[in-house]
C-alpha cells in the first residue's frame, strides 16, 4: 500500500488512478481499484478491491465502495451519444457489492445521490435518477431512469421501479414489488403492481413526527384508500377535516400532481 503522508490517502499498487482525478484526505484506494479521468473523492473515503469509478463522477465524505461496485458508466440509454455528464454522490454513503448506478443522459445533467444512504449488494439506479437521504435499499433493488426517491425511503428486496416514478417521503415498498406508479409519502406499498395497504406509523414515529401528526396523517390514510371517496373527494374531504399540518399539506400536494403526468406517474409526460 502507497501511503502519501501529506494528505494520509493509502493506494494499492494494483489500482489504476487517472492522473486528473482528485482524491480527498484520508482517501484508501484497494487492489485492482480503476478511476477515470475528472473523478472526485472525497476526504475519508475507502473504495474497495475491483470497484469500477468512472469519468465525471463526484463522491463526497466518509463514503464507503464496495467490491466491484461499478460507478458512473454511461447511462444504458439510447438517447445517450456521448455528451458530458455527471454522477454526484454525497457523503456517509455505504455501497455494497455489484451495485451499479449510471451519470445521466443530458450535457451537464446529473444522476444525482443524497447522504446517509445504505445500497445493498445488486441494486441498480439508473440515469437521471435523484436520490435523497437516509434511504436503505435492500438487495437486488433495480432503479430506472429520472425517477425521483425522496428521503427516508426503505425499499424491500428485488423492488423493480418504473421510470419516472416519484416516491416520497419516508414511504416504504415490500419486497418483489413492482412499482408502476407514483408511492404517496408516509405510506406503505406492496404487490405487482404495488398498492397501498398501510400507513408506515413505525417510520413516521422513528422520524419524530408526533402522534397528533400521525393520527392526521392515518385518517387521511383511510380518506384515500378505504372509503368509497374517488381521489378528488378523497382530497376535499381531507381538507375539510383532517388537521392541517406541514406532512398532510404534503401528502396532499403529492396526490393532487399525480394526475398532470401519464400512467399515475407526475414527472412523466402527458400523452396526447
């Protein structure tokens, strides 16, 4: 192991760093590691043996790469011919095994990852995409392309999500789901294709939402998906008799720009 001592990284003989990649203090490198070109590492981070670090990816602090994890490639997109793109990667991140995730088609545009997130062995995210964070994703979870994951989301093992999908904010998706459609925040979904069934009260509680907020948020639950209330008078009614708080004005924004994109998707385009 070659240890710089003015700024404590430790490379590996065996790996293979581009010479304008920019590498933080602390930074390990293991064997057979490759970075590309216009890489940046943060300090304190530690890639591990045979991890692939491609051109224009940016990785922030205290991150951990495991082995063969594959970083930045070009996206797997037709649209894609070339122009330069980005991976932004934050800090307190641990990447697993295999995981692969893509920069993003688009001059300039980026596939962008939040801090504190756990991506298990196998999973994938696609290009385009914006992760949040404190997100855990179970193995072998497959992420497609511009699909937006907002923070505190836990995912199941082998979840399949649809591009352009939306999940909010602290939603929890049950394992061998697939995911055509928007996942409302605070809920819970599960199936092919998945649906609501339940509030996630234990994510909602662990987050520090109080119970007063909690128990708006179950009976705004029940308003949309246990009465006989289609979405529009699901919402009305919501309004009318639900506490208003920062999470139900939320929950309630979410629902209501479901309809202006295709297929139950928001940020997907309207056909026509």
């Amino acid at each position: 192991m070659k240890i710089d001592e003015e700024v404590g990284t430790r490379l590996h003989p065996t790996a293979e760093v581009h010479p304008s990649a920019e590498l933080g203090r602390g930074v390990e490198i293991g064997p057979y590691v490759v970075i590309g070109p216009d890489v940046v590492i943060g300090d304190n981070t530690r890639i591990e043996s045979h991890a692939v670090i491609q051109q224009w990816t940016r990785i922030g602090r205290n991150c951990v790469v495991k082995t063969a994890a594959f970083l930045g490639g070009e996206p797997q997109d037709h649209k894609y011919k070339g122009e330069q793109s980005f991976l932004i990667i934050g800090d307190n991140n641990i990447i697993r095994e295999f995981v692969t995730i893509h920069r993003a088609t688009g001059e300039g545009e980026s596939t962008v990852i939040g801090d504190d997130n756990l991506l298990m062995a196998y999973c994938h995210i696609g290009h385009n995409c914006k992760i949040g964070s404190h997100i855990t994703m179970a193995n072998m979870v497959g992420i497609s392309g511009h699909v937006q994951v907002e923070d505190r989301v836990v995912f199941g093992g082998m979840v399949g999500v649809h591009q352009y999908t939306r999940i909010g904010r602290l939603a929890m998706i049950g394992g061998m789901s697939k995911v055509v459609q928007d996942v409302p925040p605070f809920m819970m979904v599960d199936g092919r294709p998945a649906h609501v069934y339940d509030l996630n009260v234990v994510g909602c509680r662990r987050a520090g939402i109080s119970a007063r907020v909690r128990g708006g948020l179950r009976q705004a639950y029940k308003l949309l998906y246990r009465s006989n209330f289609n979405v529009s008078q699901a919402i009305e009614a919501i309004e009318a008799e639900v506490e208003p708080s920062p999470e139900r004005d939320y929950l309630l924004e979410f629902v209501k720009n479901i309809k202006f994109g295709f297929g139950g998707r928001q940020l997907d385009t309207p056909r026509g």
